[in-house]
C-alpha cells in the first residue's frame, strides 16, 4: 500500500501535466485562428498609412513612412467628394432594416416556438429555402418593380430589400432562442391577463436579449455589407458606403492606399458594434447549446 501511493500520485500528476500542455496548446491555436483573422484588416490598415508608391510596391515595403494622405482624399480633400451622405444612407437603411426584421421576426418565431403553428417544420424550411436562390437571379425582376414603381435610387427601397432579404436568418435564429424560454412564465402571465404585446414585450423580451442582441448584430452586418442591389437600385442620391467604396477603382488604375483608407473608415461601424456587443453576441450564439 505504501507504494502504490507515490505511483497513484505520480500518475495524478502526469495526468495534470497532459492537461495543462493540452490548454496550452488549445490556447495557442486559439490565438494563431485569432491572429490569422485579423491579419488582413491589420494589412489593411497598415496600407492606408502608406503612400500609394510604397502601397504598390513589390515587394512591400513595411517600413516606409507612414501619412494620412490617404484618408483626407477619403473625405474629400483636393476631390471634394464628401463620404458622409454615403454613411448616413447605410446607417439609415441598416438600421431601419434591422428593426423591422426584428419587429417581424419575434413574432414570427414565437409562434413557431413557444406557441407552434401546425407543420412548423414546413414554414421554417420555407424560410430557409428563400435563402438558396443566388441574389443575382432575382436582380432583373427587382430592379424593373422598381422602376415601374418609381423606387430607383430609393433608400426605402433598399429597406424593404434588406428586410426582406435577412427576415429568414432571422426568424430562424430567434426560434432556437425563444425556444428555450420557459412556458410556466408565459402561462402565468397570460393567466394575470396579459395580451400577447405584453408577453412579448415584458416577459419574452429581457429574458432572449442576448439573443435579440445577436440577431440585430448580425441583420446590421449584413445590410451595412450589402453591395449587389445597393449598386444596381441607386444612383447619387440612395448611393451607401459600399457603392462609395468602389467609386475609388476607376480606369486611371486602383489607388491601393485610398481604396484601404476608405475600406477601414467603412468598417468601423461594424466593428464598433461587434465589439459593444460581443458579450451580447456571445451569449446569444450560446444560447441553449450546453443543457
């Protein structure tokens, strides 16, 4: 017996040995995927400090002296082409977007989830199913509605699109929340009298705000990021930030420092909102995984 201890505890800490060189190495494969994922925004951002000489240089030169030429052409010094109504109609049509998609998709998911309609399975892939048609098959058949309908160049139009357009990510991300929140509360509520604005509202709401958070996240990302219909549908008055961006490759050739220094004012947004909300986000995308 008195042997077996030394070999019971050498085996306990060879054991916790392995461990922690295996959290060690998860560790450093976690931070290289983080490092590999922002490498090229670093690039990026590395390059707008450049001049458009030392941008195009091959191969780079990444001591060459940094300037902000690049990002005072972005905002309109010695072009006087100013970036900012592109922004606002982006942030406009974004957030509008988002909004209604999440005014739409929460009812929507509620009575897929908590109070399930008959043959769901059959309305949630419909949902999905509106998301395999490539964008650009429907391109022809909206841009002449539009014009017929006299919405060309329209920011409402774009609203509509992109309501349109991220509805069903939506409604399917705020089922597998909604899902997990506990009837006996709505039950109660609904016993005290309340109407289904009022569940929603008060009871469901601050009990899947994670998942809202991550919803709305993501709905924002991907209409600040729309650029196909954006680039057909509009013209110089409903123009967004990502049309604006291509506007700096023209024939004359692609002015790398510029085109990063608009693409990085162009992200911020996004960034800016992913990282207010990552604990939102995070939580919400964890929602219901672990039981």
């Amino acid at each position: 017996m008195a042997a077996a201890a030394p070999t019971l505890r050498t085996a306990r800490t060879a054991g916790g040995t392995r461990a922690r060189r295996g959290s060690a190495l998860l560790g450093l494969l976690a931070w290289l995927c983080g490092a590999a994922f922002f490498l090229p925004f670093a690039w990026m951002l590395l390059t707008s400090l450049h001049s458009e000489q030392d941008a195009a240089a091959n191969p780079p030169h990444l001591g060459a002296t940094l300037t902000l030429h690049g990002y005072r052409e972005f905002f309109g010094s010695g072009t006087g082409v100013s970036p900012w109504p592109p922004l606002v109609n982006s942030l406009t049509a974004s957030l509008a977007a988002t909004l209604l998609v999440l005014v739409l998709a929460t009812p929507a998911a509620y009575a897929l989830s908590i109070k399930p309609v008959r043959k769901w399975t059959d309305v949630m892939f419909f949902f999905l199913s509106t998301k395999m048609l490539p964008a650009v098959a429907g391109l022809l058949p909206v841009y002449l509605i539009a014009k017929n309908a006299g919405l060309l160049d329209n920011i409402w139009l774009l609203v509509i699109l992109y309501t349109s357009m991220n509805l069903p990510i939506a409604v399917w991300m705020m089922r597998s929340f909604l899902a997990d929140v506990p009837v006996a509360i709505i039950e109660a509520a609904s016993i005290d009298g309340a109407g289904l604005p009022t569940v929603l509202v008060r009871i469901v709401a601050p009990v899947v705000m994670p998942g809202i958070a991550a919803t709305a996240l993501i709905s924002f990302i991907f209409s600040w990021n729309e650029l196909l219909f954006a680039r057909v549908l509009t013209g110089v008055v409903a123009g967004t930030a990502p049309v604006f961006l291509t506007g700096f490759v023209t024939s004359q050739g692609l002015f790398l420092a510029k085109v990063c220094a608009a693409a990085v004012c162009i992200s911020l947004p996004v960034l800016a909102a992913g990282f207010a909300a990552q604990d939102k986000l995070v939580q919400g995308l964890s929602l219901g995984a672990v039981k």
